[in-house]
C-alpha cells in the first residue's frame, strides 16, 4: 500500500467523520484543523485510518505531521518498518 | 382563592414528550384519550439474545434534521430522542426569549446508554487498539448534558441525577427547585430515555421484576413491561402553561433492592403534601407508581390508604405505554397535566379484575382535576412524590 492510497483511506475517513465536507476537496497540504475538524473527530480519523491499514502502533508514534499528506508518509513509513 | 404560596410556584410552561406512540404532546394525549397496544417482542439490536427475547414498547425513528449528520453519527438513541423532546419543549416555552445563562437543565437518569454501550463492547471485542476515542467522552451519562447544551442555548447549569425509575420525577423536583430559589429563570428537567440492553432485562427477570403482560393493579398481573420513552419539561417562575408543581417530596426508605416500602411511600406522599400546604382529601387525582409489580402494586394501595387518598380518582399510564425507568416519573408527570388541562382521565389498560375495586379506576371519562399526585419510587429505596396543581381560571 503506498501514501496515494493512504492519503486517500484518511480523505475517505475525514469525510466519514465530517459528513459536511463531502463536497469539499481535500488534498494533501491541508490540515485536518483547518478543514475544522475537532480534537476528538482528529484523533477518531488516525485511529480509522490505523484500522483501515491494518497498523497497530501507540498513538503517541503518530505526533508530530502537520498536513494530512505528512500523516500519509508517517504511516507508510510506519506500516513499512 | 389560590393561595399567595400557590401563585409563587413554579409553572409547567413547555412540554416535549415521546413514546412507543410517537413523537408530540397531540400524539400522547390521542394516545391517553384512545390507548391501543403498542406491546411486542422488543426488536432493537442488542436488546435480545439467541437465546432470550423480551416484551415491550419500542419508539419509531426519531425525527430526522434536529441534529446535523456530522453530530448525528455520534449520538446514541437517547440523545436524539432527548434532543427531540428538548426542542418541542423548547419552542412551546419559547425559551429563545430567556436569556441562555439563566437556562438550567437537570437530566434524570443514570446508567441510560446500556444497549449504545453493549453494541460498542461488541464492535471491538477483537479489536480494542482501535475503539474509538468519541466513546472515551460518550459513555458518561453526562454526555447528554454536552450534546444538550450544545445544541440549545443553556448556559445556566446541566447535570445528571440518578434516582432509579424516580430519576424523571426527581429531576422535575430539582428544577423546580433551581426555579424557586432564583438561580435560574427557566430551567428544564428532562426524563432520559433508559436504553436497556438484553442483560440489564435480562437481569430485571431474574430479579423477577419484569413481567410478561403490563396490568397494573389488576389480580393477574406478573410485573412490569418496559415502555421506551422520555419527556422534557420547562420549569418556569410565571405562566402561560399547563400547571404548576404547587409541593414535592424525596426520602429513602433504607432498601438496597427492590423492595417497596409502605411507611417510605406514605412519607413521601405526607412530605409532598405538606409541601404544597393542601390536605389529603383535597387532592382530585392520582397517578401513581404502579408498575405492575405484585409486591409494588399492593403495597402502593396500602400507602394511598394509609395517607387517605382513597376518595380521589387513579389510573395507571404504564398500562399504555410501558415503563419507561429513568423517564418514567417525567413521562407521567406529563400524562397528569395533559389529563387536567384536556379535562379527562384515561383508561387502565388490562384491569380487568382490579386488587383494589373500591378505588375510583378512571375509565376514558371527562374530568376536571384541579389537584393531582404524582408518585414514582426507585430501587435503592428511593420514594418521590409531586403535588401538580392547574392554573388559576
């Protein structure tokens, strides 16, 4: 699985969680608390994504990417490793 | 001549309510006026096993378009069905002219989210690392209180209390309270909707408290039926409305269990009275607990005698629409005012032989209650009552 799908696996999932934004584009330079989500809907949308991947890591490995692009490399990093 | 005590307290000046009925005061009151059966095997995941199912009284959909879908798919059914309540009570207040830090609401029940918590439990069961934070906030029952205020503007207070199936008519008394003492303008006390799941019914027969067929009071009855349902009621300083809560009453009995309490009952009901400044015998109409239980129902009789109330008129709305736990005393305070303000009292359903026949069964008929009695009591020995009087002509 490479970060094109996984960027568009949390793409998917934002939207599954913020149903307003289904007409939104969404790409790889926004962040999610720009595109409004809340702490919780943030964290819920990692952990979809973590399940949706099969990826079962500690939440605290996943601080730090600021755009949804660089939480796409992490976790393709992640899953790889 | 009302009393200058009477014309201070608190008025019931909105009302939301929902059964297996349907959602409205007019759809309840149709349904007081003219009760059919809306009793069947319960049918919502998570409410019967392979191995055992359970009768009762489900509620249709909630209706759509009062939270937004962003909100909605984290919001159980007792948070769409109180936020429905809510805002029928809300308008029919027109609480959008008091101002928000001056809104209370008191939520009455504890534990509701049973069968949300059951089917959650059952999701990640194999998958635990990846539950969902959303439920990290969800399970407290308090959670009802953030959804609440978060859709309407209530800025005073929000809390929930626990008083078994007391806690709706618990939460009229604390609201009616934080109305009488000043702390807040309007404040609205919400019975929640107790969402069972198969073990909590599961366990309330073993307790031997559920019962197969609901009739209260009458000879052949086996125990309650659970009834899903949930009201809200706006408690404010001055009318328009349906009535005013004139006195009310919360004591224990010192009962753990089940186990009903005649000297906690007639307590209660002397406290309430007092209360409110009005004797027995002025009290027109009572709506009492009576689940159906056999040891409950017998020993309601006895306290009502007991505390001289046998003169005034009784029905039982559990036999219409089931009890509804932490709703219940909530749901039918609301069946009390809807009788007094449309004039009549509505049938007991399946009394066919009453255990008391003496007392004055009302039958669908017209009447004017000016005075009524509301009792709910709750496991853990918790006994409530509430003197409900109408509006001054």
């Amino acid at each position: 699985m490479d970060t094109t799908s996984i960027l568009a696996i949390i793409t998917e999932n934002i939207r599954a969680v913020v149903p307003d934004l289904s007409e939104t584009s969404i790409t790889a330079s926004d962040t999610m608390s720009q595109l409004g989500l809340d702490s919780v809907e943030r964290q819920e949308v990692v952990m979809l994504t973590l399940e949706a991947i099969g990826l079962e890591i500690p939440l605290v490995q996943l601080r730090g990417p600021r755009t949804i692009g660089d939480l796409a490399e992490l976790l393709h990093a992640k899953r790889e490793g | 001549m009302p009393s200058a005590k009477a014309e201070s307290a608190p008025v019931i000046s909105g009302i939301g309510v929902a059964t297996a009925f349907g959602y409205g005061v007019s759809t309840f009151r149709q349904a007081l006026r003219q009760p059919g059966n809306r009793f069947g095997v319960m049918q919502r995941p998570g409410r019967h096993a392979s191995d055992a199912t359970f009768p009762g009284a489900e509620l249709p959909d909630p209706p759509a378009g009062i939270l937004s879908a962003r909100i909605a798919r984290t919001t159980g059914l007792t948070g769409h069905v109180a936020v429905a309540v809510l805002q029928e009570a809300w308008r029919d207040a027109n609480l959008d002219r008091v101002a928000p830090e001056k809104i209370g609401l008191v939520i009455g029940g504890s534990n509701t989210q049973a069968r949300e918590h059951l089917l959650i439990q059952q999701s990640y069961a194999a998958k635990l690392h990846f539950l969902s934070p959303q439920y990290g906030h969800r399970f407290f029952d308090s959670d009802l209180c953030g959804l609440c205020t978060s859709v309407f503007p209530i800025r005073g207070f929000a809390y929930t209390l626990g008083g078994a199936s007391a806690s709706g008519l618990l939460a009229v008394q604390h609201a009616a309270d934080a109305v009488r003492s000043g702390r807040v303008e309007a404040c609205i006390a919400l019975g929640a909707l107790q969402d069972l799941s198969y073990f909590e019914c599961q366990a309330l027969r073993s307790l031997g408290a559920m019962g197969s067929v609901c009739r209260p009071f009458d000879q052949g009855r086996d125990g309650f039926v659970f009834g899903e349902c949930s009201s809200a009621l706006v408690l404010s300083r001055s009318g328009p409305g349906y009535g005013r809560v004139l006195g009310a009453a919360h004591i224990a009995d010192g009962n753990r269990g089940p186990e009903p309490s005649l000297q906690g009952e007639v307590r209660a009901i002397r406290m309430a009275l007092a209360d409110a400044g009005i004797a027995a015998e002025e009290i027109d109409y009572v709506n009492p607990h009576g689940t159906g239980s056999p040891l409950g129902d017998d020993t309601e009789v006895a306290a009502l005698r007991e505390a001289g109330l046998t003169h005034a008129r009784i029905n039982a709305t559990k036999s219409i629409i089931g009890h509804g736990l932490s709703a219940a005393g909530a749901v039918e305070l609301v069946a009390v005012l809807l009788q007094m303000t449309g004039g009549f009292l509505h049938p007991t359903r399946n009394l066919e032989n009453p255990i008391a026949p003496d007392l004055h069964w009302a039958n669908g008929e017209s009447f004017q209650a000016r005075t009524a009695l509301k009792l709910s009591f709750g496991f853990g020995g918790i006994n409530t009552a509430l003197v409900a009087g109408a509006l001054e002509a």
